[in-house]
C-alpha cells in the first residue's frame, strides 16, 4: 500500500510554535525549581511538590503559581501535537481507490471508492460519477 503524507505548513508551523512556547514554559519552571530540588534523594516528588506550592513572580507585582505555569505548558504542548497531527492528511493509496468520472465535462478525479453520487469538483454538478478504472 503506498502513503502520501501531504502536510499544511501552515498548521505545522504552528504546531511547532506551540510545542515550543510549551517547552519554554516547562524551561523556565525546571530553571526556577532546579537549585531546590537538585539536592533532593527523590527529585521527582520534590520537583512535583515544588511546582504544587511554589509560585513566580512575573512582574513586581504579580506572580503566577507554578502549578498553572505547568498546566499551561502542557496545555500548549498538547495543542501543538494536535496541530501538527491535524496538519498531516495521509493518504492510502489502495486497491479500493477508483478513478471517477464526470457524465458531462469528462474530467476524471481519483476517489477512495466508487460513489452512487457525488459533486463533481470541475463543474460543480452534482452526478452520478463513472467509475472508469481502478488504481492499484
Ligand atoms: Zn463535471
């Protein structure tokens, strides 16, 4: 079966923005929890606690809780790999895909599979495609 992995750069260019904003975030929440929780025996319950009490300060005024830097990191993270997952169409080029074609411009187009009806993408009409051969 061969593949055809078309990608939007578009989305993928944001999917990698936003894993990137992510991993800056979980960057900055490792760099501040780091001279604390380096010294410790378990480092992960104590870099999970740290992040549970500990909070930032952003400006002078206001500081932003570790536990929602995270959240948010991830967040973006998941976003991003959503995105970029969204922005791969693959498609299967089978036995199942048929060349169509339409009654009235004669233009054929490759579908998955053979369609009663169907809008042709030339004219715009909606018709009964001619399935004119099959692709392997
Ligand atoms: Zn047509």
């Amino acid at each position: 079966m061969r593949q055809i992995i078309r990608r939007k750069p578009s989305g993928q260019v944001l999917g990698v923005l936003l894993c990137l904003v992510g991993l800056g975030i979980l960057l900055v929440v490792f760099w501040k929890a780091w001279p604390s929780v380096s010294a410790s025996s378990n480092f992960l319950s104590a870099l999970g606690s740290y992040i549970l009490t500990e909070q930032i300060s952003i400006t002078s005024f206001a500081t932003l809780k570790l536990t929602y830097l995270t959240i948010m990191a991830t967040i973006f993270l998941v976003l991003g790999i959503v995105a970029i997952g969204f922005s791969r169409q693959i498609f299967y080029l089978s036995g199942e895909s048929v060349s169509l074609q339409c009654p009235y411009c004669k233009n054929s187009w490759r579908a998955r599979r053979a369609m009663a009806w169907a809008e042709c993408p030339y004219c715009r009409k909606f018709i009964q495609p001619q399935a004119t051969k099959k692709e392997i």
